[in-house]
C-alpha cells in the first residue's frame, strides 16, 4: 500500500493526497478517495482462516479470543448497536429507521471477526436490484414506490456471524412403514338394494428400527444478530464462504458494523437445531420405506470448531403505519428479502372491480338466455 497517499488509525483511512476520507469500494481489494479519486490497494497477507476449538474455548472462557476496541451507538428503539463514521452528529438506525441519539455512543472491547466477506456490489447495483424486487409487489401503498426513489436511504452493514464445523454421529430409534395393497369386501347401497362389492386398499405396515447415522457439517451459519428478522436473513443464503477474507478493518470504510447479540454458546445450541434438520432427514433416508417415524435420536458432536465473521447486508428501514418494515440486499449476490406493508385501499378496490366484473358477466348471460 502507498504510504505516501495513506494515514490510518482505529477508526479513520484518509488520503494524503486531498485529505478526503478513503472508502472501500465493492467488489475490488482497493480504497478509493470519496474526494479525488485515489486508489489504494488493500494489501491482504495471503493467511489460512483458521477456526477455534468450541470445548477449549467453553473450558477457557472468552477471554483467550482476541478483541478490539470499537464505538457504537444503540438505538433506544429496537435496541441494535452500530458502529458510526467519525464527525456524524445525526444519524437513523438503518434497522427501525429511528433516530439515534448520538450520547448513547459507547467504548466496548468486543471479539475480533476472524474474517470479512467484503461487499461485491455497490449501493447503486444493490438498489437496482431492490427496485426490481418492489416492482413485483402487488398491493403495495403508493408511499413505498415513493421510497424506491430514494437511493440515500440503503445502508451499507457488515453483519455479524458465528459459523460451526462438527462431525456428528447420531443414534436413533424409529419407525419403517412400508405401503402394500389388499383387497377389501364392503356394502353398498344402489337402486334401493344393499350389494356387495369389493375395492382395493392401501395400508402400511409398520415395523421397528433402530441404527446410525454419520454426518459432517461445515460451516453452518448462525446469525448473531437479533435486530433482523431470521427467516429473511435465511432467505439471503447462499454465500459464497470461499471468498472470505482475513479481517482487516479497512474492508470496513465506508460501511457500519453491528456488534454481535447472540454470543458462541447460544450460537452452537442454534446452529445444532440447524444440524439436526439435515440430521432428521439422513435418519428418513436411512430409514427407507415409504414411510417413517422417529421416535428418538441421539446426536453427539465431536471437532466442534467455529469462527466469528462479517457478512454485508444492505439495509433498508421503511416506517408505514407505525410499523417498521426492512429490506436486504445480499452484498455478495444481489438476492432480496424483505417485509413489505399491503395497501388494503387497493385491495379493496381490486375485490370491488372484480366483482363489478363478475355483475356484469351475469347480467349479459342472463340477458341472453
């Protein structure tokens, strides 16, 4: 990296040339001037990301990991911590879109992200996307197309992660049913007269089963956030892991960070439900027949190991009726989820037309018969 257009600490990258702050500009391994341009390449060593044993750090405690010193603000409204740009004296929480009082700044020593997965698109590509993704909302109040011109308000967020390895073998006991068909004599009436006919029955037979399943999970995620809602979060999946990159806070400039909420312990006993549904569905497969039932399983976990890392997200906070509404934009692939509020005036318009149309439709039928 040059030197001479460089001058880094904690919190700020700025450059020398103008002054101007250096932001990461996604998608590439460089810094660029917001001022006059400069780009600066990002000098990454080329490091194996390596992940910590889960039993030595549960017997070890945290205070083995590695931690740095960040700031963050909390919202007083939906209560996630972000990080803020030096010099900002107002804000909006990017999750509830409230203000954020800037005295509720706070110093906290927090784990160090092993790795960064830094943004690949920018918020001009990720707001097309989120343009395209209303688009195809139907019912949607006219105040949310009104949004969808707002490129300002899509936030740029790195969120933090836990991800788990283990190898798992799991015990269980359970059920096989296997379907076979019979021939069954009943009565019925026709015409006033009880006959006898015959129909052919499907049944199952069930039989006891007990075995062994093998298992090896890598890299299972665990949202370590509680200010976004998990089932749409799930929905960004998948990320493409293989592009991590040791961390390194200059992948940061530019863009806020939330500090985890879910700490590794509670991450594992999340991520182990996660393992479990894969698990359930090696067990049916195991199993076999056409049917299955599983009464009981017994799942042990062994070379547990597990990383913190940092995913981007862009963000967006929409008010509507006193009710927040957020929309995420997967930073790596472009995938969109969100809440979306309804317009029940349109709605109700709709039903209206429609059965307007369905009148009319009587009417000429009756008319011409």
């Amino acid at each position: 990296m040059n030197d001479e257009l460089l001058k880094t600490n904690q919190s700020e990258v700025t450059c020398k040339q103008c002054g101007a702050k250096l932001v990461y500009a996604p998608g590439t391994t460089s810094l660029k001037c917001e001022n006059c341009g400069a780009e600066n390449e990002i000098h990454v060593e080329p490091t194996i990301i390596e992940e910590m044993d889960f039993e030595k750090f549960i017997s070890e405690h945290s205070d083995t990991l590695p931690k740095h010193q960040i700031s963050t603000v909390r919202c007083n409204a939906c209560g996630a911590q972000t990080t803020l740009e030096n010099n900002v004296v107002s804000e909006l929480c990017p999750f509830c879109g409230s203000v954020l009082v800037i005295k509720n700044t706070e110093i906290q020593n927090v784990v160090k992200p092993w790795s960064v997965l830094p943004f690949k698109i920018d918020a001009k590509k990720a707001f097309s996307q989120f343009q395209t993704w209303l688009r195809k909302l139907w019912f949607a109040p006219n105040d949310l197309k009104k949004y969808a011109t707002q490129q300002e308000k899509l936030k740029g967020l790195y969120i933090p992660y836990w991800t788990f390895d283990s190898k798992t073998t799991t015990h269980y006991n359970g059920m096989r049913g296997d379907d076979y068909t019979t021939t069954e004599t009943y009565t019925t009436t026709e015409n006033g007269q009880t006959v006898t006919k015959t129909r052919t029955v499907t049944r199952t037979r069930w039989t006891p089963v007990s075995g062994t399943v093998y298992l090896n999970f890598d890299d299972i995620l665990v949202l370590a956030s509680k200010s976004l809602p998990q089932k749409y979060t799930d929905k960004l999946e998948p990320w493409n892991l293989q592009e991590l990159m040791p961390f390194n806070e200059q992948f940061l400039s530019g863009f806020r960070t939330e500090t985890y909420q879910v700490d590794v312990k509670e991450g594992f006993e999340i991520g182990k439900e996660k393992m479990n549904d894969f698990i359930r569905q090696e067990i049916r497969r195991d199993i076999g027949g056409d049917h299955q039932q599983i009464l009981h399983m017994n799942v042990h976990h062994a070379d547990v190991t597990f990383k913190h890392i940092l995913l981007p997200i862009w963000i967006s906070a929409y008010r509507y009726k006193k009710k927040i509404y957020r929309f995420m934009v997967n930073g790596q692939t472009g995938e969109v989820q969100g809440e979306r509020p309804y317009s029940w005036i349109k709605i109700t318009l709709a039903v209206l037309v429609g059965l307007i149309i369905i009148g009319i439709i009587i009417y000429f039928v009756n008319q011409n018969n």
